[in-house]
C-alpha cells in the first residue's frame, strides 16, 4: 500500500501528488543501493527516518482508546479503516521526549515483521531518496543510539534512523519458542556449521543468532552489506575458502552501506563467493518483490520473524550439505 502523507505543517508547503506517485517509481530502487526515506520530527528540530516500504499510510493523530492486553508501554489504540493498530508514543518509547512537550500530531502506521503498529510523531516532512553508501553507523554514544541503525545527511541536514524493530521488540516484547527447536545432527564432519549473519537490527541479529545456537550452529555477526562483504573479501585473500567455513549467508534487503539486494549481487558478481547460498530475511512484509530475489541470484527468501520458518529453511540447507 502507498504510504499517505498529509501536508508538511507550520510552513504551509502542501505534498504535491506527484511525490506520491514517486512511490512507485522508489519501488524500482531495490537492487541500486538506494533507499527511500519517510523524515519525521519528534517533539524538536531533529529529523529521523524509516524506509518509507515499512509505512503504509500517516494520518493526523486520531483519538485513542484502551485496550485491556496492551503492553504498558503503548499508548493505546487506533481505529484505522476499521481495524484496531496499537499506537507507541515514539518520542517516549526511545527516550527522547521530555515532560513538557507537545502531544505528537500525525500516526504513522506501519507494517513490518508481518504486524501492523502505529508511531506517534510531532511532524511529518517529506520523502527522500538518499544512496546506501551515504548512511553511516550511528554514534556509539548517548541513549537515543540504541535505537539507531544508521546516520546521513540530507540538503546538509541530520537524519537518524530509526530501528523501529528494537523499538516495537523492547516495547512488546514477543515469547520465544525457539526452545522447541531441535538441534542438528552433525552427519557430515567435514559440512560447514557457522552462519555469515548480515542485518542492521541488533534485535533481528539476536534472534537469528539463538535460533542458530539452538541448531547447534555458530554465527558470525555484521550490521551490513558492506561489512561482510569485506569479510568475505579477507577470507579469500588470507587463502581461506568461505563456501568451506560459512554453510549460508543470512542477510536483511534494506540496510546502510550496502542494502541485501547488492550484497547478493556482489557475491555472484566474485567466481571465489559465487557458490555460497544465500537467504535473503526481511521484515518488508506486503512490499516484498520475489522477481527481484531471483533476479539479484538469491537462493531463498523468508520474511521476518518466525523462529521455526527460518530454523526450517537453515535445516534444509545444512541437511543438503551432509
């Protein structure tokens, strides 16, 4: 679903249409390292971002109600077009608001990791369309950082991004069952048992992480495209075989430096990289292109987040390999 953004407030500018029509156009930027951008303010000057992909529609703020099992942490809910969104104050869920400022104006409504939420926000400003090599890691300081997953610039301006994944899994948190998960049996000594794991999100790189280890399989961690494909560079350089050490690559589509799409493009790209399996996981849900999985060169795809989907997809492939 397009994303439906009303008027920029206090500077009178109305959000020509064509910039929604845009929208589809930006769906044509997977696969070049791209990223469109939804900016938004909370409570102060300071711009943050999410990938305009994750929103389907903004609304001005529309009166919410209570909901017996709703965590603490939100806000209440929202009747959108008839069905009830929990609603997170964002400014407060990151720790960014103060006590004295202003109630949040405008609900973005999202969908990602196959739900659907709402954000409260002061302001709503624009789209952009801002190159993945131009997003650099967050600062490793202050408190707001732990909600970040990547800094740019834009016209000159600051923009952070927002990891709505930690916000929501820190906000609702959800019960695991990858407890229930069968470790495997190592039929083939010589199969490799480590996982290259790639995705912006600390909490989605957690998450494969222990479904990996109850698997019994190890896992090397990075927080994008670039990275491992350095790593992946270094091993073949220093003489060491990937395809031997890693038995797949798990990586996330939409992340800073080098977005999924690339990275899998890049590794078919390189004759001592082509041979490794790769999954692409994303929490894109209703926006996902599987033509594009299969045009990048990616062996499989599943969407985020589902401990025994993605525990049955990694068991097939190590069981292909003994």
């Amino acid at each position: 679903m397009q994303p439906q953004v009303p008027p920029r407030p206090a500077d009178n500018l109305r959000m020509s249409q064509d910039l929604l029509d845009r929208i589809d156009q930006r769906t044509r930027l997977a696969g070049h390292n791209r990223l469109a951008l939804l900016l938004f303010r909370l409570g102060s000057r300071q711009l943050f971002g999410v990938n305009v992909f994750k929103v389907q529609e903004v609304l001005p703020r529309p009166p919410l109600f209570t909901l017996p099992q709703l965590p603490a942490a939100f806000s209440g809910a929202a009747d959108v077009r008839g069905r009830s969104i929990p609603v997170l104050d964002l400014a407060r869920a990151i720790g960014h608001g103060t006590p004295d400022s202003a109630e949040p104006r405008y609900l973005v409504v999202t969908e990602f990791n196959r739900s659907v939420q709402g954000f409260l926000v002061s302001a709503v400003d624009r789209i952009v369309n801002i190159a993945v090599e131009d997003i650099h890691p967050p600062p490793e300081h202050g408190a707001e950082q732990h909600y970040l997953t990547g800094v740019t610039r834009h016209h000159g301006e600051l923009i952070q991004l927002i990891d709505v994944e930690s916000v929501l899994a820190e906000s609702a948190p959800r019960a695991s069952d990858a407890d229930r998960i069968a470790p495997l049996a190592a039929s083939n000594p010589a199969a490799p048992r480590e996982v290259l794991v790639v995705d912006d999100s600390r909490v989605a790189r957690n998450q494969i992480r222990l479904v990996l280890e109850h698997l019994g399989l190890g896992s090397t961690l990075l927080s994008d495209g670039r990275q491992a494909l350095e790593h992946l560079q270094q091993l073949v350089q220093s003489g060491f075989n990937p395809n031997e050490r890693y038995a797949m690559v798990i990586s996330d589509i939409e992340m800073p430096a080098m977005d999924g799409y690339t990275l899998t493009t890049e590794i078919r790209r390189d004759p001592a990289l082509r041979g490794l399996f790769v999954l692409l996981h994303t929490s894109l849900s209703g926006v996902f292109n599987q033509a594009m999985v299969e045009r990048v060169g990616a062996d499989d795809f599943v969407p985020k987040y589902s401990e025994h989907e993605l525990a049955q997809r990694v068991t097939a492939r190590v069981n292909s390999l003994s």
